[in-house]
C-alpha cells in the first residue's frame, strides 16, 4: 500500500507539471517533456516513499555492508543519496532560460542543508530540517528559475533534507489496514 501511495502522488505530480506546462504553452521539445516526467515523479514520489515508515525502517536500521547492492547501500548514506541527484543542474541546464548557476547553487544549497542535518544531534534533525526547508521555499520565490520550476527547490528539499536525511524511529502498522 505504500508503494502505491509513493508511486501515485508520483504519477498525479507528474502529470499536473507536466499538463500545466504544456497547457500554458512551454517552448519544451519532446524530449524535455520526457525528463520532466521522470523527475517530477522522482521527487514529487519521493517526498512520499522517504518519509514512508518502512523505509525509514530500512534506511537507518544496522544491516551488514555484505549483501547489498549499491543502490541499497547508497539509499542509507543521506550525504552520498542526495550527491547522487543531479536534478536541479540538469533542470537548469536543460530548460529555458538556462540558467546555469540555478541548478548548481540548488544542488549545493539541498545537499549543504543535509549535512547540516546529519551532523546535528539526533533531537535537532527535524526542526534544522524544517528550518532548511522553509528557508528554501523562501530563497525560490525571489530568485528567477527556469519556466515552470520555481516550485522544485521547495520539493526537493522535502524529499532530501525533510524526508530522507532524518533519522526517525519508524513504527509498523499494528495490524493490516489499521489506521491507527
């Protein structure tokens, strides 16, 4: 069921960006139309599936370095899983106005604000994350961003330094459909 909670807001996010762009006449070939499906899904989906209990379950229980794959081993390392989305550089590399450094000051703004997080005792994580995330939401209402991405920042900072980067105790559904 959380997979398909993750992969709908997913898919809902992705369609909504990408029918508002095209119903408001971007200038976006077919090809930006295609990565800017795939990342929406990513990000907006991934705000869902990292705050999702079970995968906090995964991402910060001890498992053995033996076993795993990469992907699963990177997924437990915050720092290195946000370095790995390029998101915001290929955004601002890809899409008109192409503003180069938006996506760079983006990548190393996300990925500053998750350090910051993961050196942080455990009881601060949420609220600097929070800090992080509102002072993100702020800073991408007054800088220019290519068309229709203004939003992005704000989202990625959700998946990455809200939802990702900090370590909280997961609790499992007491019995199956419980909502409590």
């Amino acid at each position: 069921m959380e997979k398909t909670v993750a992969s709908g807001v997913g898919a809902v996010g992705a369609v909504l960006v990408v029918l508002v762009a095209w119903r408001q006449g971007a200038a976006w070939n077919t090809l930006q139309y295609g990565v800017a499906a795939l990342v929406c899904f990513d990000v907006i989906g991934g705000v869902v599936a990292n705050g999702l209990n079970s995968a906090k379950r995964d991402h910060f229980r001890h498992v053995p370095s033996t076993g795993r794959t990469t992907a699963a081993k990177l997924v437990r390392r915050p720092v290195a899983f946000t370095s790995a989305h390029m998101h915001p550089i290929v955004v601002g590399l890809l899409y008109e106005p192409r503003i180069w450094w938006w996506g760079l000051t983006w990548y190393l703004l996300i990925l500053g604000s998750v350090v910051l997080v993961r050196s942080v005792p455990l009881y601060l994580q949420r609220p600097v994350a929070l800090g992080a995330c509102a002072c993100v939401a702020v800073v991408a209402s007054f800088l220019p961003a290519p068309d229709f991405w203004g939003w992005f920042p704000t989202i990625l900072a959700l998946k990455l330094v809200l939802a990702h980067a900090v370590q909280e105790e997961a609790y499992r559904p007491t019995t199956a459909g419980s909502h409590k």
